[in-house]
C-alpha cells in the first residue's frame, strides 16, 4: 500500500497535476492540506471518476484538509476532538479515516506567524490537542499515522540555513518540544529520503528561485505508530512533482507499506 501527503495549495487550481500524480505514482491513500475552497467547491466527482473516495472538511480561505483512497474509506472524522479555536472560528484543519485497515489523520498545523503574534500560542494549543488525540487513539494492532504539514522542521537541518530563521517561527523550541512530545505518545517520525541533495526538503518557497537553489525547508511530515511503522518498506519525497507550470509550493511525502 502507498500512503502519501502533500500541501497541494488549492485543490482546484491544481488538480490536473494531483489527478496525474495519482494516476502515475500509484498512490493508494493521499492525505491533502491547504485546499482553498469551499465544501461546494471541492472535486468529489472529478475524484471519484479517478476511483477515489473522500473526506474533507474545507471552508475556503488558506485551510481546509482531504483524505483520499481507493482501497476503501470508512469512519471519517472532520475534527480534532478538542481543536482550539482561533479569534472565535474552529477551522478545518485535520480529517481522519480507516483506509484499507489504516487509521490516517490528514493535518494541516497552523503557520503561527510570529512568535509574539496570538496564532503562534494557537499553533502550540493546537499541536496539544493533536498530542492528546494520539494518546488516546495510537495504541493497539491497527496501523495508525498521522500525516501533513507540521510547518515545523523538528531539527536545524531541516532548513536550508537556520542562521535566516533566528527568532522566527517552525524552529522555536516549543514548537518542536511540541513535536517530541507528541513522539513521546508511542509514535515514529518516518524518515524519508532525498531523491536529490541531502536533505528531503517538502517546502520551497516561490520566490527568489528558491527550489532550483533547494533553499528549502522539511515541515511536512509522517508520525506512525508501531504497526504502521513495521510495515514501512521505503519513504521519500517526491522532489519531482514541485517541478512544472503551476507546482504547489511543496512536495509529497510518501511511505510505501506492506500490509
């Protein structure tokens, strides 16, 4: 089984290239983020013709998060049981499904903006809620991850130069102490490897020609519990799809399974 995540930075605008990358890479479960449209606007049909269920929960803006599978999809949760709310809205940041005997979670962890600015604390009590969620619901033989942009790079390599990054947000030490701690409920951070350079990179920003200069940043990542883990027989990320017209400004994560 492949199982997969990917910021795809609007569904719509990208979906020729996600209806491609699913057709070609062979990917059974795809857990998507950033879909920029509303529940109306979002392509069941056009999936659906590809063979794809889908849960999402979306509402327009920069949010909203998918589930998609063609090995079958039951149990769909469009919540984070106990998600903190941001200025009074709870927004559609994380999904989840049983798909073909695997329990996802798709996320999309708040940016956080400044470490002054309130949306960082709401990034901290959100990344709570996600440790809690896994405390309850990781143990146990089901192979359980849960997969998405953590827009934290959990170590000082994990960004092209840590020097420009100097009291800026995704490598403060709450939030990657964040990070450990939800480690610290019994799940495995995948390690994918680079189809090119040293470090798999999953974000590059647009300007100043940041991708072919691979000045990039790893925030997109897989936390498995053991029976996902033991199952892993690769893991990468799949620089080429960031490569094209019209590219989101990230790369997918991909764990392939044997299940």
């Amino acid at each position: 089984m492949r199982i997969a995540t990917w910021n795809v930075n609007g569904i719509n605008t990208r979906l020729e290239r996600l209806l491609d990358w699913l057709k070609s890479s062979g990917t059974d479960v795809l857990c998507l983020q950033e879909l920029k449209c509303t529940a109306e606007q979002f392509p069941a049909q056009a999936l659906a013709d590809a063979g794809y269920e889908a849960a999402f929960t979306a509402t327009g803006r920069w949010n909203g998060v998918a589930v998609l599978s063609r090995v079958g999809l039951t149990d769909p949760v469009t919540a984070l049981p106990d998600a903190p709310e941001f200025e009074g809205v709870l927004e559609p940041r994380a999904v989840s499904a049983t798909c073909g005997g695997v329990r996802v979670w798709s996320v999309y962890v708040p940016n956080g903006r400044d470490p002054e600015h309130a949306h960082y604390q709401y990034k901290l009590r959100w990344l709570a809620a996600l440790r809690d969620t896994a405390a309850r619901e990781a143990g146990g033989d089901t192979p359980y991850a849960i997969l998405g942009d953590f827009n934290v790079a959990p170590k000082d390599e994990d960004v092209w130069d840590i020097s420009l990054f100097e009291n800026s947000t995704h490598v403060t030490d709450p939030e990657r102490d964040a990070l450990t701690a939800l480690a610290a409920t019994g799940l495995t951070e995948l390690s994918p490897r680079a189809l090119k350079y040293d470090v798999a990179f999953t974000f590059w920003d647009y300007r100043q020609l940041n991708f072919p200069k691979n000045r990039g940043m790893r925030i997109d990542h897989v936390y498995a519990n053991p029976a996902f883990a033991a199952a892993v027989t690769d893991s990468f990320v799949d620089r080429e799809a960031r490569k094209g017209k019209s590219p989101s400004d990230h790369a997918p994560v991909v764990a392939d399974l044997d299940l």
